[in-house]
C-alpha cells in the first residue's frame, strides 16, 4: 500500500519543480543576452559562486528573493500565483461545523464526507454531499468569512465544473464575525445562494433537500448534543 502524501510532501515538491523550471530560464536568460554568471550575480546583489550555485540548481532551498533579484538582473521578471489544486486540511472547528450539520439531518438523507469532483487529475473536493433517494446536493462549509466576492467566484466555478447537477448547501458558523460579514454582504451571495437558514433547516430536519441552493448558518450544538435553532 502506498504511503499518502500530506500538504508538506507535496509543497516541497512544487518548490523543488518551480525553482529547478527558474533555474534553467536564468541559465537560458543569461546566455542569450551574453552575460556571465559573475557580471549577473553582482547585478542581483550575489557573489559569482551564490549566482553560480543558483543557476546550477544547487541550492536545495534558493531564497525567492534570489530567484527574484537574479531574474531581474537577466531581463525578466519573477512571478508567483497560487491555483485551486485540492482542499485545505481541516482544523478542529471545521470538523465540528462538519459534525453540527450532521446533526440537523432527518431520517431518509445521507451525508458523504470530502467528495471529489469527478474530474480526472482535478484535486478540488466537496467538503461533503447530501442525498436523498432521487437527488443529491453540494456542502461546503466555512468557519470564517472573509472575501464574499472571491468565496462567491470559488463556489461558483466550481459548480460550472461539477458535471453533475445538485444544489449547494453553504454551511457558516453563528458567530460575531460571520454575522457581521452577513449583515452587510448577503446579498452578494443572493444570487447563488437564494435560501436562507430557516427554510434549508425545515427541508432538512424533515428529511428532504432544499427546494433550492440557500446559506445556512448553525451554532455550535450545546454538550448535551442539542441542535442549533435556525
């Protein structure tokens, strides 16, 4: 049985596939433009051995700054962007939030937890789905709220790239700060997220899906495993 790979594993492995990539675009950016490793390594503020140990790709963990000042001095530009490839791990209160909203399930519906999209090589994932006998909708949940724009974008490219049909059930703590968030931004999520709590917790603790796509907002069940009032 193969051993699985963490967030770690595979971060050291982005950083060792991109700075060997930017190594050799110095190397080429450097010999086209006809300069030597020396008059290059003092442009970025290097000695000619650190410059020559940086294109080499001898350096196991080169400073980004280096590549960054290095590029510059050959004619470019350095550039870093993150893209979408899997979910972020899950910290205690995500896993309780997950477990909250379990808990406010009636008979007939059942939840899958961490369901990938059924795309070859795509590595984002539902945080969970829930179906009845006929139907089945998408569960993402967030603990914090922060950017409302960027959260509506993420959630809506990845229900245009989910090939199968289901509405989208977005799961938010109760808390100060969320409700903050809510107050003055719900209506940006209206349009993908028409529903509010009270008619998704009906449909829901009935044991049916909601009619539509809609925000429920849960607190934290008390210790004697009491749901949260919608």
């Amino acid at each position: 049985m193969g051993v699985r790979e963490g967030p770690a594993d595979l971060g050291s492995q982005d950083a060792d596939r991109l700075l060997t990539a930017a190594c050799r675009e110095l190397r080429d950016a450097r010999v086209a433009a006809g300069l030597s490793q020396a008059v290059v390594g003092r442009a970025a503020g290097l000695s000619p051995a650190a410059y020559g140990r940086l294109e080499r790709g001898e350096l196991a963990r080169a400073p980004f700054e280096h590549v960054a000042r290095s590029a510059r001095a050959v004619g470019l530009e350095a550039t870093l962007r993150l893209y979408p490839a899997g979910s972020p791990v899950r910290d205690a209160g995500q896993l309780r939030l997950e477990s909250d909203y379990v808990a406010v399930l009636g008979p007939g519906l059942t939840f899958r937890a961490e369901v990938p999209l059924p795309i070859p090589g795509d590595l984002r994932a539902w945080d969970g789905t829930v179906s009845d006998r006929s139907a089945m909708a998408f569960v993402d949940c967030e603990m914090r709220l922060g950017d409302v724009q960027a959260l509506t974008r993420r959630l809506e490219i990845k229900l245009r790239d989910d090939p199968r049909s289901g509405i989208l059930i977005l799961v938010v703590r109760d808390s100060r700060h969320n409700r903050g968030v809510l107050a003055e931004h719900r209506e940006i999520l209206r349009a993908l997220l028409p529903l509010d709590s009270a008619t998704i917790l009906r449909s829901l603790r009935a044991g049916r899906l909601p009619p539509a796509s809609g925000l429920l907002v849960l607190e934290r069940r008390d210790d004697r495993g009491r749901s949260p009032v919608g």
